[in-house]
C-alpha cells in the first residue's frame, strides 16, 4: 500500500512539507455530472429559471472554488493558479448537465484538489439555482479525469479515455 503523505511517523495528520521540491507545470483535469429532469435541462440551456443563467453563475461559482480550495480543505497548499477552465455540456434527452474543470499551475505541489473543487462547487451552483424546479437531482461521478506535473508524473483514468473515445465524434459541446 502507498504511504499516505499527510500522516506523519506517529499517524497523526500534517500538511506535507513541499520546500524542497522543484516547480513544474501541472495540470488537473476533473468531472462530473449533474442529474435532473430532462425540462430541468431544457430550462437551464433556455436560460428561463427564476435564478438566472444558471451555468453562468455556475462557472465563476467553480473558479471562485479552485481558487480558495486551500482555505476548504485542511492540508492542501494555498496556490497561485495560473489558469482555470470550466466547460459545461448538457445532454436534455439524458437529463443530465457534465461539468469539466482543468486547473493549471506553476508550482511544488499539484492542482488535482483545486479542480474536483471546482467541479463540486459547480455541480452545488447548479443544484442551488435548479432546486425550486427539481428537488430530485443528484450530483455523481466527480472524479480526477489525468493529472500532470511533479514526481509522479502523469495519471490518466483509463475507463474514461474509452468513454471519451466513443463520445466525440463531432464537435464538443459547450
């Protein structure tokens, strides 16, 4: 089993000290899904809810996220970020609105939790202002899509590069 680098010698939690370790460029890519009614879908691309442009609001809501993720979580690095995107797709048959963050840095310690922040924190906008229209939805599947970047190098989550295969055959969505 790995060693879980927030645990120091007697198991207790600590932040990782990251002094020592150079500065390279990483990226982290995340996902996730949203899952409503199909009308729910349909009124969010319309952009007709009460609460306005859902996916708009959604958007700076993620990145707002990504950017104080060190403040959120109790052991990440507060980070300069130097580039954050969030793309949406919606898929009204499926009733279901994915949402992708990447997040770039310069920097001694990666970007994986800064992007699954700001997937959460998009999927929770989305919830929030759909909520009057659809009680039921469910937020699913965030999860690190790849990672670049430090000593351990690139990770790619292999299911999701066959389900990314077979999705685009146009152009993307978003």
């Amino acid at each position: 089993m790995t060693k879980l680098t927030h645990l120091d010698k007697k198991g207790k939690s600590r932040m990782v000290d990251v002094s020592a370790k150079g500065e390279t460029l990483r990226e982290a890519v995340a996902r996730g899904k949203v899952l409503m009614k199909p009308e729910t879908v349909g009124a969010v691309e319309e952009a007709i809810l009460s609460k306005g442009d859902v996916l708009a609001v959604a958007k700076i809501a993620g990145i707002l996220a990504a950017k104080k993720t060190g403040d959120l979580i109790p052991l990440c690095h507060p980070l300069e970020l130097t580039g954050i995107e969030i793309v949406f797709s919606t898929d009204r048959a499926k009733g279901e609105i994915t949402i992708e963050a990447k997040v770039k840095t310069v920097g001694k310690t990666g970007v994986e939790m800064e992007a699954l922040t700001a997937v959460s924190a998009a999927a929770l906008t989305i919830y929030d202002m759909c909520k009057a229209a659809d009680r039921a939805m469910v937020l699913t599947d965030i999860k690190l899509i790849r990672k670049s970047g430090g000593r351990s190098g690139t990770f790619i989550r292999k299911e999701e590069d066959r389900v990314v295969k077979k999705k685009r055959p146009g152009p993307p969505r978003g």
